[in-house]
C-alpha cells in the first residue's frame, strides 16, 4: 500500500472514532435514561385501579433552584396562578441531604454528603461516585424518599445536564396524567446539575419548561389542582475557587487519612463540589486546626463544639453559641463572626434579651431571617447537634465564591463550574416555597413544608379536603 493511501486510511478511522465518541458522549447516555426511568416507578402505582378522582395534590421538589431566580420569572409572567414565591431558608449546611430530611423525609441521614467518617468503626462510609454513576435511584440505606418522581439520571446528570431534560419533563408528565391518588410528590433533581454545570441561563431555561409544562398539565388533567413548589437549598450561580484544605493542615504537622490512629490525624471527605466541608479528628485538635482554617482565603467559618458550647472561627474573629430551652446566645469572644452585634444592640433596646444573655429562638428568627446568614444560631446547633449520624468535629462554611471537593475540581475544565451552595450565606441557602392556593411568607424555615404536609395527611384522614384552606 502506498503511503497516501496508507495516510488516507488513517484519516478516515480517526474520523469514524470521532463520530463513535460523539455518538457516544451525546445519545447513549439519554437512551440508557430513557431505559433506567422506570427502576423508581412504584409498581403499585401502575396497576392502581383507574378510580377518578376530582382534585389532585402535585408537591414538585426542585433542587437546588434559588428563590431570586423564581421570583424574577414569577414577575415575568412564569408560574402562572401561583401566590407570590416566599424563601425557603434550607438547613446549614445548605445541602440535599440533610435540608431534604428536614423538609420531607424525616430521619437523619448518616452525613452531609455521599461519604462521611464514622468515629465508632473508624472509617470512612459512604459510597464512592462510580458506584452510583448510573443509578437512577436516590435511595440509600439512610436515605429513602418515597417519591413517585424522581427523574435524576444518576452523578451522570452532572457531566451531560441537558442530555435528560426533554426525557424527564415527558415522563413527569406522563406518569402525572396516569396518576390516581391524591397526593403526588415529585421530585425534580435535575434542577441541581443545571444550575451546577451550566449556570444561570440554562437553570432560567430549564425552569421555564416546568412553567410551561405546569399549564399544560393543568389543561390536561381536567380535574382540580393543588401545587405546592419548593427547593431545598439555593445555588450562587457564579464560578467558584477550589480551595485547598488537607495540603494546609499537612503543611501544619496534621496527617490527611482515612482512619484516625495517631493524634494529628484528620479525615476530609471529599463529596462534590460545594461550600461546606466537615472534617472528622480527635476533640483536642478542634481549635487549633479552627485556627488554621480561619487564616485560609476563602473560607468563612469553622464551628466546633466545646463543652456544651458550639465556637465559631473566622477572619472576622471567634464567638461561642449557647442554648438553654428554646433561647439562644452569641457572645462575641473577639470580633463579631456572625456579623450579629447590631441586631444584638437592637434587642437590648426593645428588651428582647434575659439577664443570662438569651433570646428566644422566634425573635432571632424575625431579627435574622433576612441576614447574610439567615437564622445563623440555630441552624449552627442544629448542624452540629440534630441533623445527621454523623456531623463532624469542625464544620466549614466557606466565602461565596469558594468551594471544596475532589482535587478534580482544580482543573480548568471542570474547576470553575458554574455555581454551588452548601455555605451558611443566605445566596447559597434561600430556596423558594410557593403554592397556588394559599399565600405564604416572605421568608420559611423547613418545618414549614412538615407542617404543610402534617396538614394535608390529618385532614384526608378525617375525610375533609386535603388543605382545609384551600380555596
Ligand atoms: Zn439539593
């Protein structure tokens, strides 16, 4: 064979490589979706008797979508028939897990993210991302919605977001239409990987079929609807900068393992992207390496617990939280961390404070629900005391604009990303809370949606409608 035509030869198997890896990368992964949807539909859903029903309860779970990008659609005309949206204040941190428990699920998961250490077994539990790259399940042994929507493509949907939408939204609808009992929770993770990978502008478009596809169903169903719309946590929507945590600590003679054995040893689980991270090591390294952390740019808070105190370390300086009953208290040891002493001095004046220093939990709600860090005080207590199995011994809340996650996240292509939350900031925790047939606040913590659903299950067990204020 000659050499141009050995040349030629070799021109046209790279080009029928490149068309196979195209194929690859753009049609499989919707196909095996497409495939995989219905692993989540429930069985008994499908072979329900077709008994008519006249009015239908739809509570969507959207996650990851910030109020303020609802709210600037609402006033576009989107979301039609809806009261105005209301924020959501999600848990701190401000991700998944433990904010979709304590709005929906109940329990607690065994940690924040997909992995986490567990100091009785001394090890690392969890699973790792390639196990669930496929699964379209958002199931684990600690975490089990019962949703009859779940429509997340599995980790997958976070390398091609867009690849599901189409599939998604069509199958929602579909299975919406099937559906014969009266209360129908979706929920719509798709929403995250969007607003993570892709950004603003294509989490604008993606919530504008939801919009669409919401009147469309409406029409179709030709039955009475109830909507009940809400996100877990928010999503900065800028890009973000990995910071380096473990190579700091090792810099300072701490060991980065994944089993505590000497006495400055700690554990980082490296979960995705975001702006929270917890690191698991022995109580007496807690403030110290809070120290350490607090001279790290872009890191804005490290909280530990200190007898039956919990501390907080930033740039801005160090304060401990108490709790006695219901009431908190921040005292300010050096500086002002929580940025809170103004809203202190205003309740002195009105009287607010007991002559311990507390203030009840509802008047620092009402004082600090439109803070940089909404509701910092008991979300604080709660992430170290009440939220998952297992917290951590410092808890971090980085600077918008910084994240932590897998070394991967240093590379320019897939560093930068286009958004994440997981941070104590109002941008990274406010998600939206609105319905269409009753008005609600201008700011709600997660009990809110308990208690909406606390509601909806007393009022169909004593056989009256399912929200008693429904119009
Ligand atoms: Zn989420």
């Amino acid at each position: 064979m000659s050499k141009t035509k050995l040349h030629l030869w070799s021109i046209v198997i790279v080009f029928i490589i490149l068309i196979l890896c195209v194929f690859t990368m753009t049609t499989l992964p919707e196909l095996w979706f497409k495939n995989h949807l219905n692993e989540n539909w429930n069985i008994s859903e499908k072979t329900k008797s077709k008994k008519q029903q006249n009015r239908l309860c739809l509570i969507i779970a959207l996650d990851g979508v910030p109020y303020e990008i609802i709210k600037e659609l609402y006033a576009e005309g989107y979301f039609k028939g809806f009261y105005p949206p209301g924020r959501l204040v999600s848990t701190f941190p401000s991700l998944t897990r433990p904010a979709f428990s304590k709005m929906l699920i109940g329990g607690k998961p065994f940690g924040f993210g997909r992995l986490h250490f567990n100091s009785q077994l001394n090890r690392m539990e969890g699973f790792r991302l390639s196990q669930k790259l496929f699964s379209t399940k958002k199931e684990h042994k600690d975490y089990n919605p019962k949703l009859h929507f779940l429509g997340f493509p599995g980790y997958i949907a976070y390398v091609f977001p867009d690849k599901f939408t189409q599939t998604a939204l069509s199958t929602f609808h579909k299975r919406l239409l099937a559906f014969t009992g009266d209360t129908f929770i979706a929920y719509i993770g798709l929403s995250d990987p969007i607003a993570h990978v892709e950004g603003k502008e294509a989490l604008i478009e993606f919530l504008k079929k939801i919009s669409i596809m919401l009147d469309t169903i409406r029409n179709d169903l030709g039955i009475l609807l109830d909507v009940v719309l809400f996100s877990d946590h928010a999503n900065n929507l800028i890009t973000n900068q990995r910071v380096k945590l473990g190579s700091v600590l090792e810099k300072h003679g701490y060991n980065d393992v994944e089993m505590l054995v000497k006495a400055k040893d700690f554990v980082l689980p490296r979960n995705g992207f975001v702006s929270f991270a917890s690191l698991y090591t022995n109580s007496n390294n807690a403030q110290p390496i809070a120290e350490i952390l607090s001279t790290i740019q872009g890191i804005d808070l490290a909280i530990f617990k200190s007898g039956d105190s919990i501390m907080v370390r930033g740039p801005n300086g160090f304060a401990r939280i108490s709790k006695k009953n219901k009431r908190y208290r921040y005292t300010p040891i050096d500086g002002d961390p929580l940025k809170l002493k103004n809203i202190i001095d205003d309740l002195k004046h009105s009287g607010e404070i007991d002559n311990q220093g507390f203030i009840q939990d509802n008047i620092w709600w009402e004082a600090t629900k439109n803070h940089v860090y909404p509701d910092p005080l008991r979300r604080i207590w709660e992430s170290m005391n009440d939220l998952v199995q297992h917290p951590g011994t410092i808890l971090v809340s980085f600077m918008n604009g910084y994240a932590f996650g897998p070394p991967i996240f240093s590379q320019t292509i897939l560093g930068s990303r286009a958004g994440t939350h997981g941070a104590l900031l109002g941008a990274h925790s406010n998600g939206v809370y609105m319905t269409d047939f009753m008005k609600v606040a201008a700011f709600n913590r997660p009990d809110t949606l308990v208690e909406i659903l606390a509601k909806s299950k007393d009022a169909k067990r004593k056989g009256k409608k399912l929200f008693p204020f429904m119009q």
